[in-house]
C-alpha cells in the first residue's frame, strides 16, 4: 500500500510519487479537526483498497510551507493530482464513498481528457497554479 502521512522527512516520497505519473489523493486536514480524525481511518481504508495509487495525509498545520495559501474551507478536503495535473480540489463529506466516486472517474479519462479539463475553466486553472504539489514540493525540498 503507498500511504503517507507527510511530515518534513518523508516527502521526496510524495514528489517521487508524482514525477513518476501516479496518481496522488491527497487530504488535506488538521490534527485538531474531530472529523479529520474520523476520516483518517476510512483514508486509511481506501488507501488499502487501492495500493497502485499514492495516497497521502497533510496536515495543514504541520505543512503549512508546502500548502501556503491553499484555499481550505472545510475539513477534508482533498486533492487528486497525477504528475503535474491537478484532477480535483475540494471539500468532502467526512466518507469516502463520493471521493472514490470522483477518483474512479478520473481514472477513465486519457491524458488528453486530464490536459482539457485542467485548463476548462477559470476554477480548474487556478487549481493547476496554486494546488499543484509537485511544484509546491519543488519549492521546499
């Protein structure tokens, strides 16, 4: 299973991850969340159900110079990137079910498909400027 939880050791794993085109979820939470808590076990869960992927916790907190200025509302939220293409940034119900839903759509798409979508809208734009890890990674490590 490829599950991190990333700290200031470890995540040269994560940007290995995404220079090596592997798709990354990754949730975005705080220690001090209660439903971050909660979603942890069922992360945790999925993350087993899906070894071929990388999946990743981020502490907001913790990370804050890798995650910056990112746009966090609510708890959780994820990421979904492969390589340098952000697939998906938002807020989830604390169950995996919808976020498994979206990841397994993406999975579908070609590249061409993730290419078009990344730049469809003025919302998707912003995502592959300010939520894409691997650049962030870049800056830090």
């Amino acid at each position: 299973m490829s599950y991190q939880k990333l700290d200031q050791t470890n995540r040269r794993q994560l940007a290995d991850a995404l220079r090596n085109d592997t798709w990354v979820v990754a949730c975005l939470c705080a220690a001090w969340c209660g439903s971050c808590r909660e979603y942890d076990i069922a992360f945790n869960a999925w993350a087993a159900r899906y070894p071929q992927h990388h999946f990743v916790w981020i502490d907001i907190e913790d990370q804050a110079d890798l995650v910056g200025d990112l746009d966090i509302d609510n708890f959780p939220t994820l990421l979904i990137e492969r390589g340098a293409t952000v697939a998906f940034f938002g807020p989830m119900e604390p169950d995996t079910r919808l976020a498994e839903r979206i990841l397994l759509s993406q999975l579908e798409k070609s590249d061409a498909d993730l290419q078009r979508e990344a730049i469809s809208t003025e919302e998707r734009r912003t995502w592959q400027e300010e939520c894409n890890l691997l650049a962030k990674l870049a800056d830090v490590i």
